[in-house]
C-alpha cells in the first residue's frame, strides 16, 4: 500500500539549493507530512551548508539517484524556469508527486507536457504559487467567493521596487507571476482572464523590459491592470479589488491592517419603463458605509504550501494552484509577451480552465 493511502509521512526530495531551497527545506523539515530525505543542487558543497544540522537529510548531485530512491514520494523543484520541464517531466515519468516553483515551466507547452502527463499517470502536479496562500490572499479569496463584495468590477495590482534586474528574464516574467496566480486564485467561478494588453518600457538600456503594464478584459465586462517594475526607488505591494457591493484593499507592507473593506461606491438605478418609450436615464447614487478591517491569522505562507501539497497527494485531488493553475499563468504571461511585440495590441487568451 502507498503511502498516500496510509496517510505515513511522505518522502520528499528538494532540488535546487539557492535561493528559495532553503526555505522549502526548512518547511518540509518542519512538516509531520513529509520526511524530508535529499536535498539535490550541482554544487554540493553550497547543499550542504544549506542543511547544516539537518544530520538525517543526504546532499548530492546526482538527481537520477534520488529518482530511483523507491523512498522518495514526491520532489519540489526550486531551479530556473528553464531547466522546470525537463526536472518535472523526468520525476513524474519515475511516478514522482512533483511541486514546482513558479513558473510551472518556461513556456505554455512545456507546461501543458507536464499538466497531461501528471493527468496521464494520476500524479499530483502543483505549482508554488506562494503569494495565494497568504492569510491576505485567503480572506480575500473567501470575500469574493462568498460574495461580500458582489460582482467584481475591476482589481488594480502593483508590485514595483527597486529589484534586481533579472539577466534571463524581463520584469513580466519575473513579477507577474505573482499577481497573476493571485488574480487567479480569487476570481469567482465563471470569471476568467479573455484576453491581454501590455506595455513596457526598457530606459535604461538593460536589453529587457524592466518596467511592464498589463491590461486584462475578464469575462462579463471587468477589467484587470497590474503593475510591475525593477526600476522604483519606492516598494510598493497592494491589490484592490472592487465590486457591486464593496471594495477590498490589500496592502502588504501595512502588518497593523492588509486588508481593509470598504462598504463605500458607486450604485446604479433605472427608472420604471416610460410609458412612451423614451429613452430612460441610469441614476446615479454614491453609497459611503463603513470601513472594516478583518483579523487575519498570521502564518508562514509556504508552510500552507507544503500542507496543501501533502493534502493534495493524499486525497488525490489537484491542488488549490494545481499544475492546470500554473498553465493558466503561462497563458497570460505569454500573450502578454506578444502583446509588448506588437506594441500593446490586445491578445487573445486560450483558456485552460
């Protein structure tokens, strides 16, 4: 019997050992629903500073052996987005439970390779989409679909800073994820993105675009913008998301209140049909109610990641950014891509939902 029948901790194996490795290595290591077994990276050395006194996880190089380790359930890849597809596809080809970092892969048919071959193998395929599992993102998640704020209307996004300019990626696609597999996650059943508008803008010479806008229609008439940039002396992250009823605002970097609703807009009313006909006129009426601003349970988000991961496996059900959640991700990023080609022209989305 599998371990994800038994529900007995789940052997893991963590590749990539820069950036964000150790932090995935510190949570599964935390985690009753894993053990935590490899820790995979080209320089050894640097893995093993990495896990310093976990003394029970084994570092190495060779990624073949932890494939044909019959104790290793599942792997969690944190390396570049170009090296994702031939990482993930050869562990779900081993039946390896496979969690990817963003973005699932380097291109929407890369991605969709991996999305049908977990589909084909019965795997779970899930996307570290960290930002969607936020208390922030949660209660904004649960505001939307249990319809507090009515019909959404628009969500305006900025994520700009002073960053790091990427030297294998333009700010699109080094930010945007983000906001997108937020945007994702908490639209309501029936709304998605249809299609794309992006501009951008490279002033410094850095052979990329490190200032971008993108413009999405979202089915039923709403709109969508983001904002990201390498380029602003200030750091700014906040979301709002209006709607027929009320408005949401996330701001991140505000601990004392990251979301706040606002039972404040605009109402519109038609006047009883005319008897002659003529043309009616829409009223116009401004609501102004009170400001609310809900407790939100702190927690490490990648720590509900890597629950969410263990849950999934275990029930055999996708996840809440499943690999088809990544897809829709790539989707976006890629029209947007043509859209900044083709100096902003609006671009058609395929729809993966």
């Amino acid at each position: 019997m599998k371990k994800a029948d038994t529900g007995a901790p789940l052997g893991v194996a963590v590749v990539g050992a820069g950036y964000w490795g150790p932090n995935l290595v510190r949570n599964f290591q935390a985690s009753a629903s894993f053990r935590l077994l490899w820790l995979c990276d080209l320089d050894v050395a640097r893995a093993q500073r990495v896990l310093g006194g976990y003394s029970t996880v084994e570092a190495t190089a060779d990624y073949a052996h932890i494939l044909a380790d019959d104790r290793v359930d599942a792997v969690a890849i944190a390396t570049p987005a170009a090296t994702h597809r031939d990482l993930a596809l050869a562990a779900l080809e081993a039946g390896k439970h496979v969690l990817v970092e963003k973005p699932l892969a380097a291109t929407y048919a890369d991605g969709r390779l991996l999305v049908e071959e977990a589909a084909r193998r019965g795997l779970t395929l899930m996307c570290d989409h960290t930002y969607c599992y936020t208390p922030a993102v949660t209660k904004l998640r649960e505001l939307i679909h249990d319809g507090v704020l009515g019909d959404v209307h628009f969500i305006d996004s900025v994520r700009i800073n002073l960053g790091l300019v990427q030297r294998d990626i333009d700010v699109l696609w080094d930010l945007a994820p983000h906001d997108l597999s937020i945007l994702d996650s908490i639209l309501p059943e029936g709304v998605e993105p249809e299609a794309v508008a992006a501009h951008g803008a490279d002033p410094i010479g850095a052979g990329r675009c490190c200032v971008a806008y993108l413009t999405l229609r979202l089915t039923g008439g709403a709109i969508a913008h983001i904002h990201v940039n390498w380029l602003s002396p200030t750091k700014v992250r906040s979301t709002m998301v209006g709607g027929s009823k009320r408005t949401v605002v996330w701001d991140d970097l505000n601990p004392a209140q990251r979301v706040a609703v606002f039972d404040r807009g605009v109402d519109l009313a038609a006047p009883e049909e005319l008897a002659d006909q003529a043309r009616q006129q829409m009223l116009i009426s401004y609501r102004s109610g009170d400001m609310t601003a809900p407790a939100l349970t702190e927690r490490e988000a990648l720590s509900a990641v890597v629950e969410e991961y263990a849950a999934a496996i275990h029930a055999r059900r996708p996840a809440l950014t499943d690999g088809r959640a990544g897809l829709r991700v790539l989707d976006v990023l890629e029209a947007a891509s043509r859209s900044l080609e083709f100096h902003g022209a609006v671009v058609g989305l395929r729809g993966a939902r």
